[in-house]
C-alpha cells in the first residue's frame, strides 16, 4: 500500500512540475515583456533594472555580445528543462 502512495505522489508531482513548464511564457514573449529600448534584445542594464542576478545573464549571453536574444533565452530554459529531468 505503501508503494502506491508513494507512486501516486510522485506522479503528482512531476505532473505538477510538467505543467510549470508548459505554463512558462515562451521566451519571444519574455524578451519583449523585458526589452525596455525594443531593441529586440535584453541588455545587462535591461536585466539588472528589473532586479534579476548579473551573473545569470552572464550564463544566459553565450555569444558575449552584452545582450540576450529569445534565441539564447530559449536555450538557457532548454538546458534548464533538461537537467531538471524533464
């Protein structure tokens, strides 16, 4: 019985955490809520405005042109989803 509970509950869980995904805005949708000068991309000053971590659009910029493109976003959330085992 025990067993059942607790396959239940782990089902219920990576439901859950499925569907926090699939209701994630896509990252064309974030880039322009975020783009402030509607240069198509969010700049280090655009970020850092908003009270976001430096050091994550560091991670998030993988071509080191200062900016972060829906492109480069939707990688990040990619390789997010993909170490998160899902």
């Amino acid at each position: 019985m025990r067993t059942i509970v607790f396959a239940a509950a782990a089902a219920a869980l990576l439901a859950s955490a499925g569907a926090a995904f699939a209701q994630m805005p896509a990252p064309a949708d974030l880039i322009k809520n975020w783009d402030k000068d509607g240069d198509g991309a969010v700049s280090k000053e655009e970020w850092t405005a908003a009270g976001r971590q430096a050091e994550r659009f560091d991670l998030i910029d993988a071509n080191k042109d200062g900016k972060i493109t829906a492109a480069e976003l939707e990688a990040a959330m990619a390789a997010m989803r993909q170490r998160q085992g899902g």
